[in-house]
C-alpha cells in the first residue's frame, strides 16, 4: 500500500514524499517513505521492533543510498504508564 505523509501543520501533505505501510521487518515492523531533498531522492524510516504488551522501541534511519545502508537519527523506548 502507498500512502501519503504528512507533515508541517497537521492535515498538511508534504509534496514529493511517499510512503510504504506495513513492510515487513527484520527486528519487527517498519513505514518507510522516500523525500527529495535538495533534488535527491532521501530515505526514511521508522522501525518499531522489542514490542512487547507494554512497551517497544521505536528507531528512525535515513539513508541516501536507497537503501543500501542506514543512518541511525535516534532511537526512543516506550513503556505503558502505570496507573496510579
């Protein structure tokens, strides 16, 4: 499935970006979309992997090669507030 990104201001469509929804990954499952930036075509992903009932990691690359490798941007642990 191809999907749009947004980005900006919320309801906004940032043009030039497409999207890959649900592929498959390695460590779990990733969304993945192509930008042109400064007329280059720019990868970028989210892979969200270690999900668990209450909590996952989630880690953003970007990759200048189409794919070929990946730049780490950062990663973010999630973990289900307790209630209390």
């Amino acid at each position: 499935m191809r999907v749009a990104a947004t980005g900006g201001r919320p309801g906004s469509i940032r043009r030039g970006t497409t999207g890959r929804s649900g592929s498959p990954h390695t460590e779990g499952f990733s969304f993945a979309v192509t930008e042109v930036e400064e007329d280059q075509e720019v990868e970028k992903r989210m892979v969200f992997f270690d999900i668990a009932a209450d909590a996952f990691r989630w880690r953003w690359e970007r990759s200048e090669d189409a794919g070929a490798t990946w730049d780490l941007l950062w990663t973010i642990d999630y973990r289900r507030a307790e209630d209390g």
